[in-house]
C-alpha cells in the first residue's frame, strides 16, 4: 500500500482531488488531500501574513502528524511549489515527488519566476481585510484551469475561492536542495502548459526520473481523473 498526499493548486481546495482520490483508494492505497491555509473550506484562516512556507508547513505537518513514510507527493499547479518545500522540511518522510502540470522550482525562486505569465494577472488582484487576493474565481478562471464546458465547471465554480496572493512572490526557501533534488521525481505534462513555460527554462519538464503527457486541461485530476491514476498507481 503506498501512501499519497495530494496537493491542490492555487483557488483550489483538497476537493479537487476527489474523483482522483477515490480511485487510488480503491487501488487500496492511503490517500490524503489536504486543502491549504486560506482557501477552500479554511478560507476563514486568510491573514495578511500568509505565504508560501504556510503552505510547505501545512504538507509537512499533515505528513509528519500522520506519520507517513515513503510518500507519493504529488503537487499540481501552484502546488509544485509546495511539495517541493514539504520535501524538504519532511526529510526522510517522501519516496518521490510527482509535478502534476505544476511549477517546478529552485531554491531562491517564486511562482512567478516559474510562471510568469501569472504577472499578467497582477492587476486583477484585490485586497480584502489587508490580505491581497488573486485568481478571483469566474468564468475567466475556469478557462485558464480548463474546466469551461466540461462536466465540473460549475462544481468547481461554488468551490473555487480567491488565491492569497503573497504566496505568488514569495521565494521558497530550501534547507537541502541537493537533497530535494535527489529525490526521484515524475513529471505529467498537459501539451498546452508545456509549450507556454519559459522557454529558457522548459527542461525541468522534460527532464526527470518519469516524464509522462496527458492531453487535457490544466484541471486534469478532474477532467481526466483516470489517466492521471493509471499513472500514479503505476509508481507505487
């Protein structure tokens, strides 16, 4: 039985995950999706304070309180920034790191160093009790997600809530990156996000232990729930 932690992307929640975490469960496997300080049904948490170590915390925590050993840790979007903090901070806990069409980043490095194609969206952001907020949750976000016409659209639509937006800029921060490096790693590839990386940096992508491709939207846990398992229960 392997265990996998499951790690939503930005407006996202540990909801998103659910048609994929009930067939790894039914593969018998341990599966946790956990949502993110701030969002989702821990909205009501939002402060100004929070960032991106927040979120590596939440994972650790999950995986240390749990006490979980040889993790399947996967990261999906924003959420690649977060699995590879919780790597980190979870020495010894993780056996492998999966980036679902996620940012893959180095220490020293934020979102949107990785994706900075989110600077396009800088200006849609707004504040609300002191906290800036971004990915407003709409029409115009469920195309950028790839959900818009498909089956999940207005499932997602009551459950997607707004992003804190320092998570966004703030650079993670690694004890170990060799070590985080180390760590073998699956890379699963939307075509469409793929060919929009900076092309200066689009290797991290095409280069890992597994590099796999599902053509589908940028949600592909939900509209393609059964390619994204085939892959995983296929790693443990």
């Amino acid at each position: 039985m392997a265990s996998f932690v499951l790690v939503h992307g930005g407006g996202h929640g540990g909801w998103c995950y659910r048609p994929l975490a009930a067939l790894l469960r039914a593969g018998g496997h341990e599966v946790h999706a956990p949502t993110l300080t701030g969002l989702a049904d821990r909205a009501h948490l939002l402060s100004p304070d929070l960032g991106l170590e927040t979120h590596v915390q939440d994972v650790a925590r999950l995986i240390e309180y749990e006490d979980l050993r040889d993790v399947v840790l996967v990261g999906h979007s924003y959420g690649g920034m977060v699995v590879t903090g919780a790597a980190d901070r979870a020495a010894g806990r993780v056996g492998q790191l999966v980036y679902l069409d996620a940012a893959i980043p180095l220490d020293g490095e934020a979102l949107v160093d990785v994706s900075p194609g989110l600077l396009a969206l800088a200006g849609t952001t707004r504040t609300v009790d002191g906290v800036e907020l971004g990915l407003w949750p709409d029409a115009a976000a469920c195309a950028i997600y790839g959900l818009a016409g498909s089956r999940y659209e207005a499932w997602a639509l009551e459950r997607l809530t707004p992003h804190p937006w320092k998570t966004v800029l703030d650079p993670l921060a690694l004890a170990d990156p060799a070590a985080v490096a180390a760590l073998p790693r699956t890379v699963i590839n939307c075509p469409a996000s793929l060919a929009a990386r900076p092309a200066a940096i689009r290797a991290r992508w095409t280069t890992a232990d597994r590099v796999r491709s599902i053509d589908a939207g940028h949600d592909l846990m939900l509209t393609a729930p059964e390619a994204v398992a085939d892959m995983l229960l296929a790693l443990a």
